[in-house]
C-alpha cells in the first residue's frame, strides 16, 4: 500500500508484507547470494525499522549465511535540506542537526536492532553494520566524525 507518492515523494508510506518479502528473497535464493539490508533512518521509526529487519532476515532462505550487512540509512547530510512534505508536518532532522546527532541516533538504532533482530541478536557478532553512507557532495568539515 502507499500513499501520495507525486504529493509525498520520499515520504510516501509503503507496506511490504511477510508473502512479498518471501516471495522477493525466494527469487534471488541463490547460495551465493548476499543482502546488504537497508534499514529507513531519515524518516525514523525504530519500531518499524525493527520489524522491517526482522522480517527481511526471517524470509532470507539461508538466513545469516545470506546477509552481508545492516545499513543504516543512506545520505544524512540530506536529512535537514529535504523540504518538509506537503503530507506530514514533519521534517525529516531540524536545522542544526549534525553528525554528532547522527552518531548518537545511528548508534541507539543499531543497540536496538542488535538487541531485537533475533538473527542479529543470536549470531552473537557486532560488525553487521556499515554506517555513515553520504551524498557525494556532502560538507567534509560539518561530517567529520574524528573530532
């Protein structure tokens, strides 16, 4: 299901289900095949995002075998320049946002996936996520995460 996506743009809802999600991992079951799983950030809803991963890894016909990675959301240097959508009063970080912002945020959301993903959780490693993906033209002094 979605909604406006002419209105809404990257803000539209979409709803995937446990039937697509295994019929999409069931197409590429390949034993060589490996996920790097996209997990939504900007629009931030770790109870989603939990359930998100939690399915995508169930459907996953070999299951840690097959995921390569978690990632975190993609471009946050984006997040506070995106307009705010005509279909939610919400935008997406407030201006000042930052990337100590967005280590503190990253780093809860990974606590909480690690903590609820049950594949994340029983596998016992800690290096399933790759982070900090940004735009090409992203600010190197507003981004740097080594101060």
């Amino acid at each position: 299901m979605t909604g406006n996506g002419e209105k809404c743009r990257l803000h539209t809802n979409v709803t995937l289900g446990k039937p697509w999600l295994e019929k999409t991992f069931g197409h590429l079951n390949a034993s060589f095949t490996r996920y790097t799983l996209d997990i939504p950030f900007a629009r931030l809803n770790k109870t989603n995002g939990i359930a998100f991963a939690s399915a995508c890894t169930q459907a996953m016909p070999n299951k840690a075998r097959q995921l390569a990675a978690v990632e975190i959301g993609n471009e946050p240097n984006f997040y506070t320049h995106f307009p705010p959508p005509t279909c939610s009063p919400d935008t997406d970080r407030p201006r000042g946002w930052d990337a100590l912002d967005y280590s503190k945020e990253w780093t809860t959301y990974a606590k909480n996936l690690t903590n609820r993903v049950e594949l994340l959780k029983q596998s016992g490693r800690n290096d399933w996520f790759q982070a900090l993906g940004l735009a090409s033209s992203f600010a190197r002094d507003q981004w740097n995460l080594y101060v």
